[in-house]
C-alpha cells in the first residue's frame, strides 16, 4: 500500500486520539492505537515505531500539511490538543482550496443533466453548499458543450445498468429512415458519445454485427430477462474505432488514403484540432496545406469535410471527391430553387 495512504490512517487515528479527553494519551499508548489501526486497515502487523510518531505529530504542528495542529503536551507525558474542538477533519479551506473546490464543482456539474450520475449530484450538492457557503459565489470559468433537451439522454441510466449488470434488454427503435419503428432484443456492450450525440452499442440478438443505436431514436426500452446476455469477449472499443472518424465503423471497408486541399484561412484550425489521430502534414503552400487520412469513408467523414465548406476540398480518392462535389452541388441547387421561390 503506497507511503501516503499509511500516513493517512496514522494521522487520522492520532486526531482521534487526541480529541478524545476521556483518556491520557503517552507517547506508547499513541504507538499502539496506530499499530492496531494499521493492522485493521492496511493488514500491517508490524507496529510501528516511536520515532515514527514523533515524527507525525511534528508534521501535525506544522504548516507542511496545512493542520497546524495544536498538540500539547501535559506533564511532560501526556498528549492532547489545547483546543478541545480542534481536529484535522475541521481544518479551515484556505482561498487558493476554495478556488479549486469551486472549478471542479463546475466541471462536476456537467454530468449533472445525466440520470446515471445521480449519486454524483449529491456529491456535487454538497460541494456546493460547502464551497458557497465559505465565499462568494463566482462566475463559472469552464463551460462546457452541452444539450440537456437531446431526447433519448432518460435512458442513459437504463442503458449504463444493463452494460454493468450485463443485462439484456428489448428496445423499441426507429431509424430516421424507417417508416415504423422496430422491436428486437440487444444486447449493449458499451456507451459511445460523438459530437454531443449519444449511441448504444452491442449486437442484437441472433445477429453476430456490432451496431449503434442513437439514444434519440430509442422510444422504448426495458428488461429482457428471458433472453441470456451476449458478452463482448473480443472487441475493444479504441481498437474499433481506430480506423474511423465517428461512430460509423464497417466491419467490411478497410481504411483508405484520404488526401485533402486546406486553405490558408482554415489551416491553423485543422492543425491544433486534427480530424483524426493518422493525420500528417504532407506539404504547406502559400495558400494552404494538404494534408492525409487514413480512415474508412463513412457519412461523418463526409459531414468533417462538409463542414468546412470552401476551406477544405478532397484531391483523393476520386470516390470521396465525387460524393463531396455532388453533395455540395446540391446545396448549391437548393439555394437556387430557395431564391427562385423567394422571388415569385
């Protein structure tokens, strides 16, 4: 067990020590409550020594570890705290721990709008009361990306259970392409968030594919008892998505070269926040950078590029760059018929 952690239990044994007045406390009976806590704790039978607590209630008194412990020694014999209602469990937070408690209250509180972080709300509940109530309440200084109105986030807590309890579960789904929803037992490995959007993946019952579903196309889903679970016994999450920007991964494409042309404009931003980890550098112009992938093409791939607009094209392969210029035409063509309709 690491050094920091006996120390804890040696510390925290001598503060109840020496708050309890009801006994004198000589240096040998301090030696044996710490041994007896660290056998109990730690599964250390050793003892401990006396220079040990000597040295322990030296580093208690001083500022070192922020107790500035007021023990005293009566008799020169006997130890105890000259303030009855001191102990270490009660020691004030200094500005610079407020400040800190303060920002990793905010960072909690992002997972706040998630039902499987219940018992993390109560934490964070308490931080807060004992952050706010010591100083002034500040402004957040970290925000972070966030849609607490996503449908389907109700049943994060259904889903994470039946990973951790391996249960199988029987989902109700419809797709944005099908016209009726679905019914089929799953069987959920792991959770996936991209871009703010939550997904389930496993495989469904009978079928070896692993699959995503989007939480916010879930409409209902409960338990499935009479179905055994189905483990994921090979894959590994960061494996699986090793090849791919996403959550779209085919079991039957490999990875491609996908070359693409980045404007002056756009390419400090590509650079510090790279699409994907393969990413390199393979020649900089005076009007922009090229640069290459190597990843499957799935639609997110085609969203990225999308996304940059005039700031990105495709140079390779030629089937990516004909998708992209196709897709791009017809945005193009939907602004016409929008300005044509506009002017009648």
């Amino acid at each position: 067990m690491p050094a920091n952690r006996n120390a804890l239990v040696r510390y925290k044994t001598l503060d109840a020590c020496l708050r309890n007045r009801q006994r004198k406390w000589t240096l040998d009976d301090l030696m044996e409550s710490v041994s007896e806590a660290l056998y109990d704790y730690e599964g250390i039978s050793k003892g401990i020594s006396r220079r040990t607590v000597q040295a322990d209630l030296q580093l208690m008194r001083s500022d070192k570890l922020g107790y500035f412990a007021p023990i005293v020694v009566i008799d020169k014999k006997y130890y105890t705290y000259e303030d009855p209602n001191y102990s270490i469990t009660n020691i004030p937070l200094s500005d610079g721990d407020l400040l800190r408690m303060n920002e990793a209250v905010e960072v909690l509180k992002q997972f706040k709008g998630f039902s499987h972080f219940t018992a993390l709300n109560e934490v964070v509940q308490k931080l807060e009361d004992h952050v706010y109530s010591t100083t002034q309440k500040s402004v957040p200084v970290i925000d972070f990306e966030k849609n607490e109105h996503l449908k389907g986030l109700h049943f994060l807590d259904d889903l994470y259970q039946a990973v951790i309890k391996k249960q199988t579960l029987q989902i109700q789904y419809q797709s944005f392409s099908a016209r009726l929803p679905q019914t089929f037992i799953f069987h959920v490995w792991w959770l996936k968030e991209f871009k703010n959007r939550w997904f389930a993946v496993g495989i469904r019952d009978g079928k070896g594919n692993v699959m995503n579903l989007a939480l916010d196309r879930m409409l209902t889903i409960g338990p499935a008892p009479e179905v055994d679970y189905v483990p994921n016994q090979s894959i590994d999450p960061d494996a699986h998505y090793r090849d791919v920007i996403g959550v779209s991964v085919s079991e039957n494409l490999r990875p491609v070269r996908v070359k693409l042309f980045v404007t002056r404009l756009h390419a400090p931003y590509v650079e510090t926040k790279p699409l994907h980890h393969s990413q390199e550098v393979l020649e900089r112009t005076d009007e922009g950078i090229v640069i290459q992938l190597r990843v499957q093409h799935n639609f997110e791939l085609e969203k990225e590029v999308l996304s940059f607009g005039e700031g990105m094209h495709v140079l390779e392969p030629e089937r990516l760059r004909r998708v992209i210029q196709k897709r791009l035409q017809a945005g193009l063509d939907a602004y016409k018929v929008v300005q044509t309709t506009s002017n009648s």
